[in-house]
C-alpha cells in the first residue's frame, strides 16, 4: 500500500510540474517523460564520477535507463562506449 501511494505520488508530482512549465522550458526539453528520466538517472547514477558519466550523451542514458539491473544496465553503457570509441578511431583514420 506504501509503494503503491509512492507510485501515485510520484505520478501527480510529475503531471504538476509539467503544468507549471511554460512552454519555451518544455521546447528546451523539460517534458514531462523527461523530467522523469531526469529523476530516474539522478536515483541511478548519483554515486558515479563526473568523468565516467561525460562519455555517454543524454539519449544513451535515456536508452538504458529503463534496464533495472545495474550490472546488465553497465554491460549495455560499456558496450556503447566502445562502439564511440571505435567509431571515433575510424573517424581519425579515415582523416588521414
């Protein structure tokens, strides 16, 4: 009954928050699913070091911020930290 009153909560927070939103903030990405997923990757990753947090963008995290488990939710970020790295190297190669 708590977790489900948390749930409520949490949902009425987010829709009066919108509300209170004009709309140029919500032009600059302050939506609603996104002020979510701001909440969610602050829960998530607030214990993490700036400099592991700067190599993903924004879209990433709201990619796999829907993965719960944290050690699969790791896998996926080193995962598509390499393919920036390898996509950066070739991008340097192919300079030359």
């Amino acid at each position: 009954m708590k977790k489900e009153l948390g749930v409520i909560w949490e949902k009425n927070f987010f829709k009066r928050i919108v509300e209170k939103i004009d709309k140029k903030s919500m032009e600059k990405g302050f939506s609603k699913s996104n002020l979510f997923n701001m909440r969610k990757f602050y829960l998530k990753y607030q214990k993490n070091s700036r400099q592991c947090l700067e190599k993903l963008s924004w879209s990433h995290y709201c990619e796999i911020l829907s993965i719960s488990d944290d050690k699969e939710r790791a896998f996926y970020e080193r995962i598509i930290i390499y393919a920036l790295m390898k996509k950066q190297i070739i991008g340097k190669r192919e300079k030359c």
